[in-house]
C-alpha cells in the first residue's frame, strides 16, 4: 500500500539528510582548517597560547558566553580558550558535549589557579592541546570537525540546499496524485521547519528532516479527524448513515463491509438501497445482504430514493434495530438532481452522517469528485476503496484537505472485514516507517 510514495518520501529525506551532511562537514572543516592554523603559532608566548581554535567562531555557543579572548591576561579566558580544543577532541558528537565539554574545562582551569600560577598551567594545557591534536588519528580528527560544527551553531539547513530537494519532492507528490494545494502546503510546512535549522543535541539531520515530513504530512491528512465509533455509539438510535459516490468504485461493497464491522461491535443494522435510478443495483446490494444475513429495504426501480431511506428509519425503529445504511445514485443526468436528491433526503429523513465514498486507486480523479460531491451536498467523512491496490497514496493524502472532511476508513480488499479504520497517524508512519 502506498509504496511509490514511501519510495519517493525516502528519497527526499535522503537528498536533504546527504546535502545538509555535506554542508555540516564543509562547515566544519572550516573551523578545524582555523584551529589548525591558530594552534600552529608558539605555545610558549603567551598571546601565541590563544588557539581560541574551535572557539574563535562559536559566538553563539554558551562555550563563549565568556569574554571576548583576551589573550593571557585573564587566567580563566586564557585556560578557557586554550583548553577547549583538548576537550572538544574527546567530547561525543553533540552539541551539549561540546558546550559541556568546554564549560568543565573552564571550571579546570579556575580550580587550577587556586592551587598553583595560573600562568604556567594555561601554557601546559596550550602544549598538551597541541600534542593531543597532532597525535590524533582520523577518525578523531573526524569528530573534532563535526564537534566544531556543532560548537560553532551553523545553520545546518539552508533555503537553497532544500530548492532542489524540494523541487523534487514536489514533482514527486504530483505524480503521486497529491493535489496541487495540499502538496504545496506540505512544501511549505516542511520549509518553515527545516529552514534555519540546526541540530539539536542527539538529532541526525535524518531525524529532523523525518519529523518535518511526519508533521507536514499529518497536517494535511488528519484534517477533520473526529472520533466515529463515539459519535456513533452516543447517537440516538437509529443512526442514519448516507453513502454517495460515484458507481463501481465500491460503495455497495463498502456499505456491506460495514454492516459486518457493526456486527462486531454489537450493533444491528438494515441496509436500504436509495439508488433507484440503476438497472441491477437492488440485485446488487440484495447479494451483500443476504450473504451477511440483513435485512434489505427496496422500492422498485425508479421510485424516490428519500421514501426508500425514510422505509428504512421506520424499520430501524419498528425492530430496534441500530444502524441505517442508505445507498444512494452515485450519478445523475446533473449535479442539481444529485444535488436535489441527498437535499430531499436530509429534509425527509435527516442522516446522522452523509460519508462519501471513491477509490483511493482513482487519484486525482477521486480527489476531484470529493470536491465537488462535497459542494454539491455537504459530506460529513470520506471512505477510499481500494487502498490495497493503490501505490500512490495521492486521494488518501489530500482529500481531507480539500473537502475540510476526514477520511474515515479505508477499504483494503475484496473481503467483509477489508476495512480498517483511518488513523491519520498510522497513515503517516505507513509513508515514513520502514517496512509495509
Ligand atoms: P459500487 O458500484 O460502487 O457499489 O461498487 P461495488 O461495491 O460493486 O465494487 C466494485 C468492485 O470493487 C467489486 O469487485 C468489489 O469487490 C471491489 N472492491 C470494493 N472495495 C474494494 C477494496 O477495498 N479493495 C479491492 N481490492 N476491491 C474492492
């Protein structure tokens, strides 16, 4: 389900986590090319002893929340600026250990001059500083550059490093059939969390790009959300369900589905078929009824779809039974009869929930239709079929945002229990998590 999206998703977290990367070991060989170059100058003159190396840049790091280096003068700038580097090399690879790192050797260096010259330790420490560096394989030297980029707080993502992954992403997400508007809203979300972006202690660019996936994702798919077996359960009985949706996309099997899945929870229900506009439709949804054992409420071809639903209320209400579900045309000579059909039915029989229904393999065509079904007569919640056989997740994503209606559940095959309810969460970690 949704795997040429998944793929297209990853890709796009892989091309910012990669540029970000390069930018961050750029940035941090920058600051290692400065330590070098300030820590080669004489360790023994005592303005010399001021590498102020990994420091020199951190201007926004508490590590230089002290003074301006003076060089040697004051004995804790003095220890502080020489022994940051010493530390740094052996911190992890945070910013907290960075920070941590040279406020503890700031702390040394006080302590130090309680008890002995100040002068002549600051000049041991400088030299052990130098030692160390010199002494160090590359793999620490590795870590000392990317120890520098966190110290120093550089932007790790800039608005020109994500243009062309962003571009991509976007051309990804159309083809994927996200509609236009939600998937520059996705752009836009993802923009406002990465851009500026640094690092946090303990997160991979690769975390950070993945909440800002995650969250611009669930923006737009959780739109709507509400709780639909609290609403049907504390409903008075019977609730009244009304589907439309286009024919064969899977409405009458949907109806079906979830006669079975009130079943489960205990709820009785009678299925009425409003489509009296279609040859075969009550033969149709007759074979679901039989086949799970409900009743079924019809009217001849022809007759008004609003008298076959009331019918049904009526019944409900005669045999305490809890749950109606009404079919209706999914397609008339216009859009006023369609419309004209579900006004007469809200007047007639007032459903608790009006729920649309389409294929989720049906794309942008689907996201269309919930549109203009959702102008036509207020919906009150979406169903997509077919979610099984669907790669691209495009209708899935977006047609919450269109409509301002969440998507309720998900049709997931041919089968009465191939239903699960939508859970915008699960939706996203589907698209983001590893694995089907
Ligand atoms: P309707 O004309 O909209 O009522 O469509 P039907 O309920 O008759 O369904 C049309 C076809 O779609 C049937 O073959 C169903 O078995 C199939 N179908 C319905 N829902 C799903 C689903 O979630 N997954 C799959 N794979 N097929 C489905």
């Amino acid at each position: 389900m949704f795997d040429g999206l998944k793929k297209k998703l990853d890709r796009f977290r892989k091309d910012v986590e990669d540029t970000a990367e390069e930018k961050a070991e750029a940035a941090a060989a920058e600051a290692d090319d400065d330590a070098v170059a300030d820590a080669e100058t004489p360790a023994d003159d005592s303005g010399a002893a001021e590498p102020a190396a990994v420091e020199s840049d951190s201007e926004e790091t508490a590590a230089s929340t002290s003074d301006t280096p003076e060089p040697a003068s004051e004995p804790s700038d003095e220890a502080h600026s020489e022994a940051t580097p010493v530390e740094t090399d052996d911190s992890e690879d945070t910013a907290t250990d960075a920070t941590d790192a040279a406020s503890e050797s700031a702390d040394g260096a006080d302590a130090a001059e309680d008890a002995d010259g100040p002068e002549s330790l600051a000049s041991d420490a400088a030299k052990a500083a130098l030692a160390e560096q010199e002494a160090d394989d590359s793999s620490s030297a590795g870590r000392l550059k990317r120890a520098a980029a966190f110290a120093t707080g550089k932007v790790v993502i800039e608005e020109e490093d994500l243009e062309d992954p962003l571009w991509e992403l976007e051309m990804a997400l159309l083809q994927s059939d996200v509609e236009m508007q939600v998937a520059e809203e996705i752009l836009d979300t993802i923009r406002d969390k990465l851009v500026g972006e640094t690092r946090k202690q303990v997160q991979s660019t690769g975390q950070l790009v993945e909440e800002a996936l995650h969250d611009a994702l669930y923006e737009v798919i959780s739109v709507g959300q509400f709780d639909f077996d609290k609403r049907i359960a504390e409903a008075d009985k019977p609730v009244t369900l009304i589907f439309t949706g286009i024919n064969g996309v899977g409405k009458t099997t949907t109806i079906a589905k979830l006669a079975r899945y009130f079943e489960k929870q205990g709820l009785s229900t009678v299925l009425a078929n409003g489509d009296t506009y279609r040859a075969g439709a009550n033969e149709q949804i007759r074979e679901h009824a039989d086949a799970l054992d409900k009743k079924l409420i019809a009217h001849e071809q022809g007759g008004d779809p609003a008298a076959v639903i009331y019918d049904a209320v009526e019944y409900a209400e005669a045999h305490d039974i809890d749950v109606v579900l009404g079919d209706t045309a999914g397609r008339l000579h216009t859009s006023n009869d369609l419309m004209a059909q579900l006004e007469k039915i809200d007047r007639v029989v007032g459903p608790d929930l009006t729920i649309f229904v389409d294929e989720a393999v049906a794309g942008q065509d689907a996201v269309e239709r919930s549109r203009k079904f959702n102008e036509a007569a207020a919906i009150d919640g979406a169903i997509l079929t077919k979610a099984d056989a669907d790669s691209n997740g495009g209708a899935a994503i977006s047609i919450a945002y269109v409509t301002g209606k969440p998507i309720l559940f998900l049709g997931v095959g041919q089968g009465y229990d191939h239903l699960e309810r939508f859970d915008p969460e699960a939706m996203v970690e589907r698209l983001l998590g590893e694995g089907e």
